[in-house]
C-alpha cells in the first residue's frame, strides 16, 4: 500500500450497523470528497448512499435511487451532495453531461466508480461492501490523499 494510503474494515452484522458507519463517515466529508462505492447488486451501495446524504441533509430528505436517472443532488450544510449510479454509462466520458465537473466542488457518492475510467479522482475514498449472507456484509474503506489521514476518524456513529 502507498505511503499516502490508508485501510480499515468493519464487520456488519445488519442494516442498522451498516446506516452507523454510513454516518460516522458522513461526518467525515467535506467538499471536493469522492467516496466510489463498489460491490455486487444488492450489496447495499444505494442503503449506504442514502445514510450518508440522510445525515449530512436530514433524515427527512426523501433518497432515492440514481438507477433511472443517473444522478441526484441534495443540498446540505458542509456541501451539495452528487450521489451518480453509472451503472448503465456506456463511455466514461458521458459523466461530464451529467454535471461532474461541477459535483466535483460538492460531495460525489458514486455508485459502479469503474464506469469513470480515466476521469476517476486518484485522491478518493474507495468502499467496497461484500455481503457475507442475510444482512451481513463487510466494508472495506481505503482512502488515498487526505483520506489517508482522515480514515482512523470513520467510526460507526
């Protein structure tokens, strides 16, 4: 692992851990942050997405998923909040047309990251959910750049 990168893994047992660590990571973001979210279908990108922007934009804040539509935009205090699904991109370059350069200024949650190709941040947090049965899942976090100093800080809240 580079100098400048950092790893932590968390067992959950439920949704409701996976939510916590949702949360203790959305305490964590501030603008300019991409957090890529990578795992199978099902394995819980958009529940965990839907944490984050909960907490940093209410828990009233109505979250639904970006499959159809690509992309969805909050506000929040620390920043406007880009959650993309690209699932269904065809060319990388196809993100541009979605607002990415201007997400970029805000906080980008990014459901199916590998469809970004070359236009993927180097300086990212990168969570990987692996489901282990029923609910269970594991979460790998690994941040590069700041990330890297900020990672010790992720806790479930």
């Amino acid at each position: 692992m580079p100098a400048d990168a950092a790893q932590r893994v968390f067992e959950l047992p439920d949704e409701e851990a996976t939510q916590a660590l949702a949360r203790g990571l959305a305490g964590q973001l501030r603008p300019s942050d991409v957090v890529a979210l990578a795992g199978d279908l099902g394995a819980g990108k958009t529940a965990f997405a839907r944490a984050v922007i909960q907490a940093l934009a209410g828990e009233d804040e109505e979250v639904p998923s970006p499959t159809f539509t690509l992309v969805q935009v909050y506000d929040a205090p620390v920043a406007q909040i880009w959650h993309f699904d690209l699932y269904r991109l065809s060319d990388p370059w196809e993100v541009v047309e979605l607002g990415w350069d201007e997400a970029r200024e805000g906080v980008c949650l990014v459901e199916w990251p590998d469809r970004l190709g070359p236009m993927l941040p180097a300086e990212r947090l990168d969570l990987g959910l692996e489901i282990l049965g029923g609910e269970r899942r594991r979460a790998t976090l690994a941040g590069t750049g700041s990330w890297a100093a900020r990672l010790d800080a992720v806790a479930p809240a």
